[in-house]
C-alpha cells in the first residue's frame, strides 16, 4: 500500500481509497490485474520436461498439453468448446490447435519453421501405430516428436509477454514420481515386447536336418538292416 496525492485538497491518501478522507473527492481505484492476465497465452513448459513426461507416461502427457491450450484459448475467446474431447480426440483436433498456436505466433512476429498440417499429420500417423501388435506399438512411444516445434514457439512467444506464470521448467514432486513409475512400466514393456519377440522366433526355429545316411524313420532303418544282413 503506498500513499498518493489527492487532486483537489492535495492531502495524502492511501492509494486504496475510493473516496480522500479529507475532502471526500472519489478517487479512481486501480485495476488489479485478474488471474488470466497473469497467465501465459499458453500452456508453457520446457521441451526436456515435455519430453520426459511424455515417454513416462505413454504420452498421456501429450492429451494433457491439449487440454491446457484448449482450455486457455476457451478462457480467451470465450469460444464453446470443450477442452476436454478435444484432447481425446487429439489425433484430429491437433490440426485445428497447431494452426492456431502458429497463426499467434505470426502476430507477435516469432519465426514458425514448421507446418500444422505436417506435424498433424505426422501425429495422427504415429498415434495409429498404438493400435498394432508387437513390435510396431512402439513407434507410438515416439508421438510426442511432432509436438516439439510447437512447444518451442509456445516457450519463444511467452517469452514476449509481460505474465508473471513461471516458465514451468522444475519438476514437482508429483513429476517426478510419474518419472519413476512410469518410466519403469514403460521400460518393462520395451524389455516385454522384445524378449516375447525372441521366443517367438526359437518356437518356430526349424530343425537341423540330419547329416548321417540313416533315416530317421523305424521302416525305413528296418529295410536298411534287411539288405546289410
């Protein structure tokens, strides 16, 4: 709290009245600045925390950074739409969230090196693989590559504005228990995937065949004597 001048008796106020004690002239009161304008225009966090959380988490994280912007754009625009599915349909609405996260970034004259419809298209691809058997699902631990440009944009644009949210680069203690379990469930299910792969290929290994004259076959070793004898 600080003390201003009042225009017309030119006593000191405290710069939280409406209204100066002395002379009873209103005072204008100043606009506290509302929870959104202290925020970012996006969801922030540093591309080595996006990278962790994704691969950990079998890139749940991904569907929960499309939640976040979704929501932030909702909070803006006062648009009617549901964060929500759209993270869960993130495969087909990622194009639509790109391209808008780009179109901003153009306005406030960051570089944007990549294209929304490829990096869509690329994730859309690569989030089909989930669906195939072993060893192809794990092309879709990799899902988080196409969003990696866009959360650089997302760190540069942030970096032009005046919000006072933090550049959500440490992780919690939350984070960091997700880490643990679930990097070891994924490292399980890589290690999984690749030793029932090689029990797949001695079940079907063919055998040696035979190098001596004999056969194998009783009727067969039974003439073999009949004509040595």
């Amino acid at each position: 709290m600080s003390l201003i001048i009042c225009p017309d008796c030119q006593h000191e106020v405290s710069d939280a009245a409406q209204a100066c004690i002395y002379c009873g002239r209103p005072l204008a009161v100043p606009v506290q600045p509302s929870n959104l304008e202290t925020r970012h225009r996006f969801f922030p966090v540093a591309p080595h925390k996006f990278i962790v959380l994704s691969v950990c988490t079998l890139n749940v994280y991904t569907l929960y950074w499309c939640y976040q912007n979704w929501r932030r754009i909702r909070e803006r625009t006062g648009e009617q739409l549901s964060p929500f599915w759209r993270a869960f349909f993130a495969p087909l609405w990622v194009f639509s969230l790109f391209a808008r996260i780009a179109g901003q970034a153009s306005e406030h004259r960051v570089t944007v090196g990549w294209s929304p419809t490829l990096l869509g298209l690329g994730y859309l691809i690569m989030s089909g693989f989930g669906m195939l058997p072993d060893p192809w699902w794990l092309v879709n631990l990799a899902c988080f590559l196409p969003f990696l440009p866009v959360v650089h944009t997302i760190q540069q644009l942030n970096e032009g504005e005046a919000a006072t949210e933090s550049r959500n680069e440490a992780y919690s203690g939350a984070n960091v228990a997700t880490v643990l379990v679930g990097g070891i469930i994924v490292l399980l299910a890589v290690v999984g995937t690749f030793m029932s792969e090689d029990e797949a290929e001695q079940e079907f290994e063919p055998l040696p065949e035979s190098t001596g004259w004999t056969s194998s076959r009783p009727g067969a070793a039974a003439h073999a004597g009949y004509f040595i004898s």
